[in-house]
C-alpha cells in the first residue's frame, strides 16, 4: 500500500512538473507577414508557441506596442515578408523574457489583435488587424456603383437603391459581385500538390470578371481585388455597397479522402436565413442600409417592429428563391464541361451567403484535394471552361428573370407573334440578330416556328 502511495506521489509530481514545463514554454518570433487590403493591414507574427502578450497605443507619433512575455533567445525580429503605406516601420527591443514590439503608424487607428491556433500550413500565430479608414473611405467612393431607380419587387424595397426621376431613367446593367474565396492569410484547402485555394479562386473570379464585363447589359465587381483576407461578414457588405443583383462566391471543396469529386452549388438553408432575420432586426441602426424607405416608417414608430420582420422576410425569401433558381441554371451549365458532385442545388449555414436583399450562391468548382481534379484546376483551358459555363448560367437566368429595370428586361420585352409565311432565318435577317441568339432565347431546338407563336427578340 506504500508502494502504491509513493508511486502515485510520484506520478503526481511528474505531472504537476510537466504542466509546469509547458506553461513555462519558451516563446519566439519565426516570421512576420503584411497582409495589405483596400481598408485594413493584417500583420501575422508566426510564433514557436501559443503567445502571452499585452498592448497599448502610443501618440504623437502613432504607435502600437506589443509585449510578448515568456520570449527566450533573440529579440531581434526576423525578415518581414510585405509592405503597407500604414506601417512605416517594425522594431523590437527586449528584456528578460519579454520581446517588446513597436510598430510604427502612419496615422491612429483602432487595433484588433488576437491569437490563432495551429492550422496547416501556419502554426501559432498572433493576428494585429489595422483598420485603414482613409482607404475605407476612398474605396467605397471609387466604387463601381449606380444609382438605380425603385421598382414594385420585395427585393427592392429592402434594399437602399435610391429612387431617381422617370424623366432620366434608364435600362441599367446588372451588378454581380464576385467573391474569390479565402485571400491572405486563409489559404483554404491545400492540394496534393501543394497549391492553395485561394490561389485558384482569385485566377477563376478575375477570369468570370473580365468574361461578364464583355456582355452588353451585365457588370461584375470583385470582392476582393488581390491576395489579402475579407472577413466573411464583409463580403455581403461590399457586395451591397457595390448595389449587387447577385453575389457569386468562388471556391474549391475538399475532402479527407482523394476520392471525391465534382462541382457544387450551395445556397442559403432555411435555418440560417431564419436566424439571420432575426439578428438583423437587432441591428436598428442598420436598418436604413436594408431596409430602404420602410425604415423611415419604422424608425419613427417603435410599436411597428413587426413591420420590419415582415420586410425582412419577404426579402430573404425573395433572394433564397432566386438563389435556387441561379444555381440550377449554373448547375445545367457546369454539367456540360466538369462532373457534378452534386446535381441538386445544396443548402448550408454558410455566411457569405447570409444578406437578406442580395441573392446569393456560393459555386464549388471541383475538390482540390483529387489529385486529378486538382490537375484540373490547375489548368487553364479548364479555367476558360468553368468560367464560361458559370457565365452562361448567370446570363441564362437573368434573360428568362431579369430586373424590370435592367437592360435584359429592355430586351425582354421585345416579342414578335410570328405571321404566315415567316421563317426564324427571316425574322433574325429583319432584327439583325442571329439564328443562334434566336434559338437560344426562346428555348427552341430547332428552327421549326408557328404561326401565332410569341417570340422573344434579343
């Protein structure tokens, strides 16, 4: 029994000296990386162990400084991989084990700072956010925006397009924001070969970018214009401030085994858009930005929240309808040129999918962790082919549902009720448009028409 006794003594001991060890691990800097984006730095201190630090800011001249306790070894910083205008330089200094980091600030600004866990192919990380508001600003007023006028649809009425004059109106393109997934320091899903996600993602969106901004009547934007991370939560608020009809975000699936395969098209699910309706009716003061004009009514009535709750939900079913309508349309699409993962639009809990006024699809083009879809992916001409069949069924949607004051709807609303002795050769000779544009709008197979039949003249 005294053996017993001692030996668990012991045992105890080791553990208490070993738990000791590891809150007692040393710390050391092993790289810093600059994520510079339109409105915010990142820097990323790579770190040796999960760190313990404080901070503080400092004025005139502009500072943060960071304390990083527990540091043995050097305390001298390594190379810094990056540059920002916001930071002018990074300098330590160091006492016994703590490492203090300067750095020095072009302007004031409100850090962010927090630790990441280990998450290939990073270790421990500490995370300094620097929001830049002088970019915001300037980025939001270079923004590619239109003002658009009112119309009767719920999709509308929750947005904060602004009404203008019947005497200036015009047909307007159609917005489609476009979101490379991950950027920066999310990397996404790493391929067998080693190749990141989000450097497929970017390449793809820019090539959809350049493909829609040929078409008359449609215009992209990008949610991000290089490799520097977007928090989720923004992507919805650029693509509003952008005043988009559809938000298209771009990514590569993975999976824990090579075997998987395919595209797939994810939309909003049922539950996510009930929770996020009622998070939003929370947010008064962001209202005005979803709300449109009822916001006047209900800002100045306390008593008519559930008049707020009612927009609010025609809105988000507005947009989860015409989601699952686009996603059938790119699926159709996608079908001809890759393997479809899934042949069913899917529903997630996803949040670049979340805006209640802005539909929204969220496109996996194929599983970056098969090696030979990878290889895929990888290539361009299979680029060119993803990009054109995303393209297609954006187009083919909005030509069968477009805004009723888009140009598409202008197009739209040109019909011809075929007379006897008319030929569909004919008829495109007389709108001076061809059989293919023909064929393609009005679904037909063939070049077969009838008398009577309504025909649709792009």
């Amino acid at each position: 029994m005294k053996k017993t006794n001692a030996l668990l003594a012991h045992l105890i001991l080791y553990c208490l000296l070993l738990q000791s060890a590891v809150a007692f691990a040393s710390n050391q800097v092993q790289n810093i990386r600059i994520w510079p984006s339109p409105d915010n730095t990142r820097v990323v201190f790579d770190l040796a162990a999960a760190p313990e630090y404080k901070y503080f800011t400092l004025e005139n001249p502009e500072r943060l400084v960071i304390d990083l306790s527990r540091v043995t070894g050097a305390t001298t910083l390594p190379a810094i991989s990056g540059e920002a205008p916001l930071i002018r330089d990074i300098r330590s200094s160091g006492t016994k084990n703590t490492m203090r980091i300067v750095l020095d600030l072009s302007s004031a600004v409100k850090p962010t700072i927090f630790a990441l866990t280990p998450t290939p192919p990073y270790g421990h990380r500490l995370v300094v956010d620097l929001p830049d508001s002088k970019a915001s600003s300037s980025s939001a007023s270079s923004a590619p925006v239109e003002t658009r006028p009112v119309t009767n649809s719920s999709a509308n009425t929750a947005s904060s397009r602004q009404a203008i004059p019947a005497t200036v109106r015009a047909a307007r393109d159609i917005i489609i924001a476009i979101d490379a997934g991950h950027g920066g320091e999310d990397p996404g899903s790493i391929g067998p070969s080693g190749i990141y996600e989000k450097n497929l993602t970017l390449p793809i969106a820019k090539q959809l970018l350049e493909t829609i901004n040929r078409e008359p009547g449609m215009k992209a934007t990008m949610v991000r214009t290089g490799d520097y991370y977007v928090h989720v939560n923004s992507r919805t608020d650029i693509a509003r401030r952008m005043q988009a009809d559809l938000l298209v975000s771009i990514h590569a699936d993975a999976f824990t085994s090579p075997q998987p395969k395919g595209a797939s098209v994810w939309v909003l699910s049922l539950r996510r858009a009930t929770s996020e309706v009622g998070r939003m009716l929370e947010q008064t003061e962001r209202h005005g930005e979803l709300l449109g004009g009822v916001a006047e009514v209900i800002k100045d009535s306390a008593n008519e929240r559930y008049l707020a709750q009612t927009v609010l939900d025609l809105s988000m079913n507005h947009s989860m309808v015409t989601a699952h309508q686009v996603a059938n349309q790119v699926l159709s699409e996608l079908g001809k040129v890759t393997t479809l993962h899934k042949k069913e639009p899917q529903a997630a809990s996803l949040g670049v999918l979340r805006a209640p006024d802005i539909p929204s699809i969220l496109v996996e083009v194929g599983f970056i962790s098969n090696p030979q879809e990878e290889r895929l992916l990888r290539s361009s001409s299979h680029q060119q082919k993803l990009v054109q069949s995303l393209f297609n069924g954006l187009r083919r949607h909005f030509e069968l549902s477009p805004p009723a004051d888009s140009l598409f709807a202008q197009r739209r609303s040109k019909e011809h009720r075929v007379q006897a002795g008319e030929s569909l050769s004919l008829l495109a000779q007389r709108y001076n448009v061809s059989l293919d544009e023909l064929r393609r709008h009005n679904e037909l197979r063939n070049d077969s028409i009838r008398i009577g039949q309504v025909l649709r003249i792009p």
